[in-house]
C-alpha cells in the first residue's frame, strides 16, 4: 500500500506532499489541472522512464518520493538486495536530473533503476500507463492464472520433476561435446592428478613439517637452553629440587610440633616430585637432541614442494587434498563416458516422461480454471459497459518442457464485436484499459498480491446509470485494496473514502498545481457539484451531489476506518526527514 508520496520540480508541481490511506482515494480536477503529473511521477518510482522535459522549468532536478507499506514480498526483495530494512516502512526516492541522468534509492541506499523496477514490479498497478500494468505483461499471465486456479500443488509437483530433468541434462553436458576437447580435458585432469599423486601429501604434513624445521634448525640453541635449565633445577647446592628438599625437611620436623603445617609439607612434597619429573625430563630432551643438517634440508625441501603445490592450486594443503579426490572423480567418469552417458540417458528418459506427465496433468488445470476466469471477467466487463467484448485466456499447450510448464499463457481481449481478439498489451484505449484492469482485478481479488491499483480514468466513455456501476466496483475493489482513481465522474468520487482536489493556481508569475484533501461533507459535496455543473454551482447540482452521496454511502454500506493525513506523523515524517 502507498502510504506517502512527495512531488518536488516536476512540470508544474513545485512541491506536493500528500498521503494516502486503505480503501478508495478519488482525485478529481478540471483538465489540465496535473492529476496525471501524479500517476506519471509515480512511474517513475516503479522504475518508468525519465524524461529531462519533465523537469520543470528553471530547475537541474526533479525528485519523487514515495512510502510504501513493507509488505513480506518487499521484505524478502530488501534482504536479497542487501538494502536496510528500517521497520514498518519502505522509502523509495528517484531523481531526475537535467543531464538525463537518474539517480534511484531504496531505504537511503541507492541502487539501479533497473534494480529499483525489479523490487517494485507488483506492489503497484496503473492502468493507463501500459509499461507499467504488470496485469498487462503477458509474462505474469502464466503466474495469475496459476493463483486464480490455486494450483500450488500441480506446480510444485511439476517443479520437482522438472529440477529432476535440469540435473540430469546438466551432468550430461558435462560429458557432451567435442572429443578432442574431452580428451585434452582428461589429459590436463592426469597431468594435475600425477602431479599430487607424486608428491603424495599428507594431511597435516605441512604443520608438522614445519615444527621439525624449527626444532632442527634452533638445535644448538635448544641444547644450551635445557641444559642451563636442568642446572637451575637440580644441578648445584642452590638449585631449585635442593631447596626445595630443604624446605620440605624443616616443615615435616615442624609438623610434629604442630600438625596444621601437613598441607604446607604436602603442597612442598607434591612440588619437590614435579621439579624432579622436570629435571629428569629436560635431561632426556637435551640427550635426544642432535644437529642434523641434512634433515633440516630435507624438511625444508619438501615444505617448498608443498608450498607450491599450494600456490599452484591457490589454496591450502587441505584443499589440494580435496582437489585430488575431486581429480580422480571427474578423471574417472570421463574415461568411462561412454558407460555413464548410456546410463544418464537412459535416466533422461524416465525423468522426462515423469515430468511430462506431471506437466499435461497441471496444463488441464490450467486449461479449466483458464474457462471460469474468463467468464468472471466478462460478467465484469458487462456491468461496466463493455457487455460485448471479448476476453479469453488461451492456454496453449507445448511439448517442450519449460521452468514454467508445458503452456503459453496470455490474456487477449476485444472491445468492439466482430474485431479480433488481440494481446492484453496491444489494448489502446487508456478508459477500456482501466476498465478491463478493474474487471480482471475483481476476478483475482483472493489471489492477486499487488496492494495499491491506480486507475486512470476509469470512467472513460460511460455515463448514468454505467457510472454508478463502475463507482460500485471500484469501491467493492477497494474494500481488500488500496485504489487511487482519477475521474471525472461524480457517481464514481461518491464513492470515496477520500477525496483530492488537484487544481491550479498561480505563485508569483509561475504555475503551479497543488493537492488539496477535502473533508468529507460540504467541500466534497461542492466538489461533486462543481463536476456536475460546472465553473457555476447552482443549487440543483448541490441537491443532486448530496443525493449521490447518501446513495453511494447506502450502496457501500458504514464508513471504512482508514488514516487520516497527519501533518506531523505517520508517512509524512517519514518524507521530511529524507529532505
């Protein structure tokens, strides 16, 4: 859901800041007074195309920024960005400078345009503007039509046998292709399997190669120093095992005086047989210790070898081990290749016909939802006018097996009986577009995860008795999502929970456009009017306005509870502290 949105220097907005709640926000306005400025620039938040002529005059850039709701789906894209996830909020900002460069942010860190189109295609749906309809993009027909049939079933049963083939097809790759390179293949793989295999290393030789090294090359020095220390310990009258034998006779005589001196004896006891155990050990190390250069040369010989056999292979003694049971396997399977491919495609075979089957099993089920979709979207277009259109999902089954399944989905749809039927994205009328969108819209209300629906003009080419119709859909629309609507029909507005007046004035000698929120009673009620009769309200059309809102009101049933703009919290906060 758009909770925020912030317009600064784009054609003639100079600064417009306005929130949003649930439910349905209508904004309404005489021509050219900029309320398309808004769905554009909101474009340019889903990614759309930057055009420096939007820029307004006098100014380098132009920004736009919006605050969505963080959904799971934004959550989950945030992580696999890396992007902060700051709590409730998703801030998205663009810029547009003069030069035609853009500059794109998601939570403060900036990112790609392109980027910024992936983490927000399905959050939001304008209908009008095609590039961005994501109901339109006929590679998400497959998608919605899976969702309407709640076939999560069939697709992962599909999509197990599928990843069953991919594994398969890929080991075979690996052992297809040109013979000679193969076989330059299985050479290279020898020379570096010899190469370790002549070596012969262990593992954990290096560490305990290069302690030896360090024994062996400080030998007259670890000599000297345990001797020394042996000396210390019991080699002369002053020596630590003869004071301490000293110690331990004058404190066991006087134990007999006074028996609370036999710990002080037994600590002196325990300490005078680990002095002992010490000397005689130091004395067994200096004996075993020999110089012996032509050790020292060995170990350091075979440690250079090991060392470069490391740095050839960019990665430590483990590792090399590992690479040589990873050598002797590849090495293996390519000297038996002929035995193995026989055997993986004889393995091809059956996963590829369980993924067939699987796969003609989901495209029935696609196949038949693809018939109750239809009808539901046509039962829609008949109550807003467009009765004798045609819409139809054709579900073209294939027999190559696909990540998706079997099939071709798209959408294709007539306005006018006896044209064909054309692509969903070849539709012109921006009014048949929004009505279509709303009729599709209702269809998928229990599976479609966009939460905002802009609908520019949804009222295009109806009137009376149609109008109220298209104002009843959209508001049961809006009643599990968020729908902005731009019109210019007063049975439509009566609908809305909130109401913005886009209206132009002068500042200065400048245009400018601004947002104005109406409050529910008589300035939305003057507002109606003034789309009923025009520059002059006259009293009939006040009469009129108020009679459509207590109609509207018992159609709809009791007010939606939604948030009210706040000067100072909720989205607006949020905006200012970006400025």
């Amino acid at each position: 859901m758009l909770l925020g949105l912030r317009i600064s220097n784009v054609a003639v907005i100079e600064e417009v800041e306005v929130t949003f709640g649930a439910g349905l926000t209508v904004l309404t306005g005489e021509t050219g007074a900029g309320k398309s400025i808004l769905v554009d620039a909101l474009g340019l938040l889903l990614g759309g195309r930057a055009d420096a002529d939007a820029i307004r005059a006098g100014c380098d850039e132009a920004s736009v920024e919006g605050v969505f709701e963080r959904t799971p789906v934004l959550a989950a894209r945030m992580e696999e960005l890396g992007v902060p996830d700051l709590g409730e909020e998703v801030l998205v900002r663009r810029v547009v400078g003069r030069n035609g460069r853009a500059k794109a942010y998601i939570n403060g860190s900036m990112v790609t345009v392109g980027v910024l189109a992936r983490f927000m295609r399905g959050a939001v749906d304008i209908a009008g503007q095609h590039e961005h309809v994501s109901l339109f993009d006929a590679g998400l027909h497959r998608v919605l039509l899976d969702r309407y049939g709640r076939l999560e079933e069939q697709l992962a049963a599909y999509g197990r046998d599928y990843a069953a083939v991919a594994e398969v097809v890929a080991r075979m790759e690996a052992l297809g292709g040109d013979e000679s390179r193969l076989r330059e293949r299985a050479e290279f793989l020898r020379f570096q399997l010899e190469e370790i295999t002549r070596l012969d290393p262990e593992p954990g030789e290096d560490v305990r190669l290069d302690a030896e090294r360090r024994r062996l090359a400080g030998s007259e020095k670890l000599k000297r120093q345990g001797a020394e220390a042996e000396l210390l310990l019991g080699g002369e009258e002053s020596s630590a095992v003869e004071t301490v034998g000293r110690a331990l006779g004058l404190v066991n005589e006087a134990t007999k005086c006074d028996a609370s001196l036999a710990p002080v004896a037994e600590a002196l006891g325990s300490a005078l047989s680990e002095l002992e155990e010490a000397q005689r050990r130091l004395n067994r190390y200096v004996e075993g210790l020999e110089s012996d250069p032509a050790r020292l040369g060995e170990v350091e010989d075979r440690l250079d070898a090991l060392k470069r056999l490391c740095r050839k292979h960019a990665t430590n003694l483990e590792g090399v081990l590992q690479k040589r049971d990873a050598l002797e396997t590849e090495l293996s399977t390519l000297d038996n290749r002929q035995e193995v491919l026989e055997q993986l495609a004889r393995e091809r075979k059956a996963v590829e016909e369980r993924a067939r089957r699987s796969g003609e099993a989901l495209s029935r089920a696609r196949i038949a939802c693809a018939g109750t979709f239809g009808v539901q979207v046509r039962e829609g277009l008949g109550q807003l006018a467009l009765g004798k259109a045609a819409f139809e999902v054709r579900v073209t089954p294939g027999t190559q097996l696909k990540a998706e399944g079997l099939d071709e989905v798209e959408f294709f749809f007539s306005a006018n009986p006896g044209e064909p039927s054309r692509p969903l994205a070849r539709v012109a009328s921006g009014g048949e577009a929004s009505r279509l969108l709303l009729a599709l819209k209702r269809a998928l209300a229990d599976s479609d995860g966009c939460g905002c629906y802009i609908l520019d003009e949804a009222d295009s080419g109806v009137s009376g008795a149609i109008a109220d119709v298209v104002g009843r859909m959209i508001k049961d629309v809006s009643s599990h999502r968020q729908v902005l609507c731009i019109t210019h029909l007063p049975q439509v507005a009566a609908y809305a929970d909130a109401h913005l007046l886009i209206r132009k004035g002068l500042k200065g000698e400048r245009t400018v456009s601004e947002v104005v929120p109406l409050e529910a009673g008589s300035e939305r009620t003057q507002e109606l009017a003034r789309m009923m009769s025009g520059v002059e309200v006259t009293r009939e059309a006040l009469g009129a306005a108020e009679a459509l809102v207590r109609s509207a009101h018992r159609a709809s049933g009791p007010p939606r509870a939604r948030r009210e703009p706040t000067p100072d919290g909720g989205s607006r906060s949020r905006l200012r502290r970006t400025a």
